[in-house]
C-alpha cells in the first residue's frame, strides 16, 4: 500500500508539523466569533477579526512566500509561526483589550503564519520519494480536512467551558509545537541567484490552477452556507444540516486516502477538470434533491471528490511551474481559496434574500461552471517548445 512506503522519520515529523500548524487556522474563525460573543468586542468585533485575519492570509501567503527563493526555509517558517504565536497569545491574555487593538492583532496571525502551508508542502517534495509524492500530499489534505471537521466543537467546548479566551491559548501552544518540530526537519534553502526578479508575475502565469481553486472553493461554500435554508425550503429540519455537512467532511477525509493509495489513469491537470465538472453535478443534484435521505449522500458523494480536486490542483501546479516558484504558487493557491469562499459567502448572501436557496445554489453551479471553462482557455505551448525546466 502507498501509504505503507511514505512514513519515514521525516514524513512523520513534517505530518505532525502540518497538523500543529493548520490548527490555529482552523480554530480561528470560530473562536473570533465566540471570543467577540464572551467579550466587549461584541458579534460585530468578532467578525471584524475573522474577516481581517482571512484577509490578512489571503494578502500574506504569496507575498511572504517570495522570500523563500532565496532564503532557509526553516527560518523564515519559523518567524512567521513565532509572530502568529505571539499575537495569538496576546489575544488570549490581554485584559480587556479596544476592538481596533484585538482586530489587528488577528490580522497579524494571520498574515505572519501565512506563508507555512505553501512552504510546508513545497518540503514535501525533498522528503518523501518522487514515486509517493501524490500520497504525501494526500496525506496533507487528509490532516488538512481533518483538522477542520475536528475544530468547530473543539471551540465550542474550549469557549464555552473555560472562558472565551482559551482557544486562543491552544492556538498559541499548537503553533509553538509547531515551530519546534519543524527544526527537526530538515532544512530547504531556495536559489541562491534571484535572477527572477517578478516572482509573483511568473507564478502567475499558472492562473488556470488558480481560478480552479477559486472555483471550487466558490461551489463548496456555496452548498454549506444554503444547505440549512435549502432543508427549510424542502421542508425538512435544519438540524439535519450539521450531520450532512459531518458526513460531507469525513467522506472528504477518505476521498483522500482514497485517491493516494494508488496511481489513476490520465494526466492529473484532466483529472483536476473531470473531478470538478462531477462535482458540480453532484450540487446541481443537491439542490433538486427532495429528500434529506438523497441530499446527504449526494453531498457525501461531493465531499469524495473534492479531496481529490484538492489534490490534484496541487500536483497540475507543481507540474507548471519551476521548482523555486513552488512556494509562491502554493501559496497563491491558498489565497484562492479564501477569495472563493469570501466570494461565495457575499454572493451567497445576496442571493438568499432575492430567489429560492436551490436557486441560489444553481446559480452558483452556473457560475464555477463558467470559471471551470474559463480555464480551458489557457494558452499551450506549441509543439516542440520546450517546457520550463523543473
């Protein structure tokens, strides 16, 4: 089994390394909103933080990510998870703080840690052999889910047993442990020449990767934040929405392993194309789907994919872009991510107030079907050209 020859001394470690990180992120927005709730800051100072901590990211990730083609990767890691530490442990231990001070420390763990993701999985390719490359990051995917679907309740509980404060404290002990595992990596040094002197500019050139993610992001949020008003709309109980959306993330989960237990037939930028295409099948049938029975296991179904769309965009850029720049476009992948779901959740919003929640979620199929043809429209090379070296 795949999975089998991956787990090295290091692959494990740099594992341990991804999940300690991811936490924080995870827990954040969640735990603004509960630490606004608990606190002066109010709901409005909650959400204040994670739109500033999400915006942060966004903007920190690829910017941050061009100094990793010439410098350690160790150090510069290390920097960004110690100042997301630091701010997120002033949060949790300054008392009664103004809502402008507690906004802009949250946009400070943000954007200072923004740029560990991208590098960790560019670390990936030195530590885990070429032909189990697509495991390990499937592998990071997994973690990534798991985190996620594991950090709503963890805040809850944290937040409401102990004060709103304490997850700060964890986050702030996740990204310590973090940084201290990490020096037991080994080091990756970017190019000593930077002769590439607009980074950002030659990632770009990867856009079709990225307008995939935004894409994809664009649909999921827009089925999670509509499955509520849509089982209202059919007439079912919205109670059901938190064990739909619990079986769409652990179906995610395996969808992971899934696709990196073994190797799957045709090129992984036409598997990245194919795979999004059923999955917007799969929301278009969400949304006409009459009973809860039918939504749940069309979501589940969705959720099987989307670990492997996740995947394969990962592989398609690290495909189109040379090695020095794999940092970068990772991390312009993250920060697509985020535009997606920031996207969709405004769209989404505008929408519930003027048509019908399944309406709402077919225009959104409507609309990442666009992009996903959009990118189609990417220039090749002619044949014979040499590609960029790797």
């Amino acid at each position: 089994m795949a999975y089998r020859g991956l787990f090295t001394k290091h692959v494990s470690i740099w594992a341990a390394v991804v999940t300690a990180s991811r936490l924080p992120v995870a827990m954040a927005p969640l735990a603004f909103l509960f630490y606004g709730r608990g606190t002066d800051a109010g709901y409005s100072g909650g959400a204040a933080m994670a739109a500033a901590y999400a915006i942060a990211e966004a903007i920190g990730a690829p910017l941050l990510s061009t100094r990793l083609r010439t410098r350690p990767y160790r150090r510069e890691i290390a920097a960004g998870l110690g100042v997301s530490a630091a701010a997120f442990a002033l949060l949790a231990l300054l008392p009664a703080p103004g809502t402008v001070l507690v906004v802009t420390l949250a946009a400070i763990a943000g954007a200072a840690a923004a740029a560990a993701p991208g590098a960790l999985r560019t670390m990936a390719e030195d530590l885990a052999p070429t032909k189990h490359l697509h495991t390990a990051l499937s592998l990071e995917s997994t973690l990534n889910m798991a985190v996620w679907a594991a950090s709503p309740a963890l805040v809850s509980v944290l937040a409401l047993a102990a004060a709103p404060q304490t997850p700060f404290i964890l986050a702030t002990l996740a990204t310590l442990a973090a940084t201290a595992l990490l020096w037991l990596l080994p080091d990756k040094t970017g190019a000593t020449d930077d002769q590439q002197r607009a980074p950002l500019k030659q990632a770009l050139t990867a856009w079709p990767v990225y307008l995939t993610s935004i894409a994809a992001m664009y649909l999921l949020a827009s089925i999670e934040l509509t499955l509520p008003a849509l089982l209202e709309h059919r007439n079912l109980p919205v109670a059901y929405s938190g064990p739909i959306l619990t079986g769409f993330a652990l179906a995610s989960i395996l969808g992971g392993l899934i696709y990196g237990a073994r190797t799957w037939p045709g090129t992984v930028e036409r598997q990245s194309t194919l795979l999004l295409i059923l999955m917007i099948a799969g929301v278009t049938a969400t949304a006409l789907a009459p009973t809860s029975a039918m939504i749940a296991s069309l979501l589940a179904l969705t959720g099987l994919l989307q670990a492997a769309v996740l995947i394969t965009r990962n592989l398609t850029l690290r495909e189109q872009l040379p090695a020095d720049l794999h940092p970068v476009g990772y991390s312009a992948l993250y920060a697509g991510s985020g535009i997606g779901y920031g996207l969709s959740a405004a769209v989404t919003g505008l929408l519930l107030t003027a048509t019908t929640p399944d309406t709402a979620v077919l225009i959104a199929t409507g609309t990442t079907l666009l992009l996903t043809a959009a990118t189609w429209l990417r220039h090749r090379p002619p044949a014979g050209k040499e590609r960029i070296p790797r």
